[in-house]
C-alpha cells in the first residue's frame, strides 16, 4: 500500500510534486499566480516548513488554498486529502504522474539532491512583504453605526479594538501598481489599525479583505483587550463576531481566518489565565471542518468546540448572525452552559467506571 512517506521521500519532501503540476517558471519563496483559481494579484509562493520538513503553499490572498503537496494536487483532481479514499487516490496520481515506481514495486533510487535542497532553505516560512500604504479616516456616519449596531456593537466597543471608518485608502498592487479604494454609501470601508499594519473590511465589496504593511504570521485580532484572567475565551472566526461577543460581555479573539493554523505556544500561556477555551467558527462547511481539525491539533491544551443552531447560509452562519437574529446574552449562555453540562456529563460517566467499591476492592 501506498504511504505518503514514501513519496514525500522521493520527491525531495514534496518539492518534486510542486514542480511537475505548478505551471511556470516560480521560485521557492517568490510569489506567483495560484493556479487552482483565477488568481490575479500574485500572492502565493512555496516555501520549506520545518516543523513538518516538507515543502508547502502559502496563499496570502486565500488561505483556503494553504497547503502541502497532497492537498494540492487533491485540489487539482477535485479529490478531498481529508477522506481516505481520496487521499489514496492522491497517492496513486502522483506516484504514476511523476513516474516513482512505487506501486510497480519498481521504485526510482532516492537521490541526495533532496537533502542539499531542504539545506539551502533558511526560511521557515515565507515572508510576506510590507505593502506600503496610506488612508483617511472619517467619523463614522449613522448609517455605519447601524450596521455594526445590528450586532450589538456600540461605538464604545469598535473604539476599544481600535476599528475605523475609512474615507480612502491607498496601496501597490503584488507587481507594484497602484490602487485607491473609496468609501461609498453602497460600500463603506473599515479598518483594523495597529502601529505596523491595517486590516481593511469591505463588507459589500467584491473584494472583502486586503491589508497594507505587514502583519506578519502571528496576526490575532482582541488579543489586547483580553483581561489577565477570566473563565471563557472564544475563538471566532473573524473580528466582527470578536467584538459581537465583547459587546454581549464575552471574551474572544480571532486569527486571520479559520483555516490559519492556530500557534500553539499562544494556546498553552492563554490556558493560564481561561479555565475554558472554546472554538467558535461558522457553522458552514469551511467553519466545522477547520474547528474538527483545530480541536485535534490542539487537543493537549483541552480545546473543545462549540457548535452554534444555525443554519451554515451565508445570512446565518456565525455568532453576529446569532446576535443580529435577536439572541440576547442570556439566550448564549444558555446554550454554552447546556454545552458544558453535556461536556462534563460525559466526562464523569467515564470516570465512573474507574471509581474503586472500598467495600469491595
């Protein structure tokens, strides 16, 4: 049977796999178009990971398509890397595209280039470049203060995490062109700010998301405002359900998107000062695959998830479609004391088969 060991042996750890199905002359750590949508702005590159010792892609316009050689190509085929079958498949696709042998039991000889390859890497991730960037801010109109409202955010709240209304804003392109975005009343701006970047949210635009300076790989948005101790943190999805929860008098923060791999050491200090830490994404396909995978990879830390009674549309799918739908604050604690009960429940029927009879040892 096939393993991915294997193949990641035989093809420099995964970097062979990369330049047999990426169109193109790229470059390791140089960013190029990503082939699996029709990308425009040229924001994706392939980088050595030491942590797991392969090679990966990085999409910084689209996370979702983040990912190593086996999800690539899984995506290329419209094969699933988290289904065993497909992933079997995948494997097969490889193995007989790159002419390995393996399941000919005719396997090609493995070469030293790989290891000379994953040497020349320095960099563990690749880096993403600070776009340079300017902007205007206004008072937000009344207009916008309703649409953050209808959440439960108060202006109180978006000053505290530091949101603005945008007038303008002004940036380069990847290849270094130009852009200026305007606000309307159609499509009003806002902004994350923070000394080093800005997170821009474009609610009704096409183009939702775009940043200008550099953030980094450690972006966590509410992680500022956090108190040094309390008993629940949720982690949401996005800043909006972030402040949503700060307004209706929870603790919460968000990284840049669900699929972003959570960092660990983050995870373990913040068990110190939250006696629960609990996963709260999207109720749709993309929110509880990421929250299955999260709650596994961080299982050590006792990370749970939280599932929200919704619907996964896009009009309901999240905690702010929760709150906006006229769910009150007790109507949320509720349900997550009802999750706890369950939680615990089944937590105390395990250990009650391990209780000593004293009576009769």
């Amino acid at each position: 049977m096939l393993r991915k060991e294997e193949i990641l042996e035989r093809t420099s750890n995964g970097l062979s796999v990369f330049k047999h199905y990426v169109p193109g002359n790229w470059r390791i750590g140089r960013n190029f178009l990503n082939p699996l949508y029709e990308d425009n702005k040229a924001s994706c590159n392939i980088y050595f990971d030491r942590r797991s010792g392969i090679y990966k892609m990085k999409d910084f316009g689209n996370d979702n398509y983040s990912g190593d050689c086996f999800f690539f190509v899984g995506q290329l085929k419209g094969l699933d890397c988290n289904n065993s079958m497909d992933f079997i498949k995948i494997l097969e696709t490889i193995d007989r595209d790159l002419g390995l042998g393996l399941t000919t039991s005719n396997p090609i000889p493995v070469t030293r280039t790989s290891c000379r390859i994953v040497d020349d890497i320095p960099e563990e991730t690749p880096e993403k470049e600070s776009k340079p960037y300017q902007f205007r801010e206004q008072k937000f109109p009344l207009a916008e203060l309703m649409y953050w409202q209808q959440y439960g955010i108060t202006p109180e709240v978006l000053e505290l995490y530091k949101v603005c209304s945008l007038r303008d804003f002004q940036s380069i392109t990847a290849d270094g062109t130009p852009f200026t975005y305007t606000s309307s009343v159609t499509e009003p701006m806002y902004g994350y700010k923070n000394k080093r970047y800005i997170k821009l949210y474009r609610p009704f635009s096409k183009t939702r998301f775009l940043y200008g300076g550099n953030f980094g790989e450690n972006y966590c948005f509410g992680l500022e405002q956090l108190p040094a101790k309390g008993d629940t943190l949720f982690i949401t999805g996005g800043e909006k359900d972030v402040m949503s929860l700060a307004a209706h008098g929870f603790h919460a923060i968000c990284f840049n998107s669900e699929t972003v791999a959570i960092p660990p050491t983050l995870i373990y200090k913040l068990t110190f000062r939250f006696k629960h830490i609990i996963l709260l994404y999207d109720t749709d396909k993309t929110g509880k695959e990421s929250a299955r995978k999260q709650e596994k990879q961080l299982e050590e830390f006792g990370i749970k998830r939280l599932l929200l009674p919704l619907s996964g549309t896009k009009e309901e799918k999240d905690i702010s479609d929760y709150f906006k739908a006229g769910n009150t604050r007790e109507d949320f604690l509720k349900l997550f004391i009802e999750f706890l009960d369950n939680l615990y429940s089944d937590t105390l029927i395990m250990l009650k088969s391990c209780e000593i009879d004293f009576n009769n040892p």
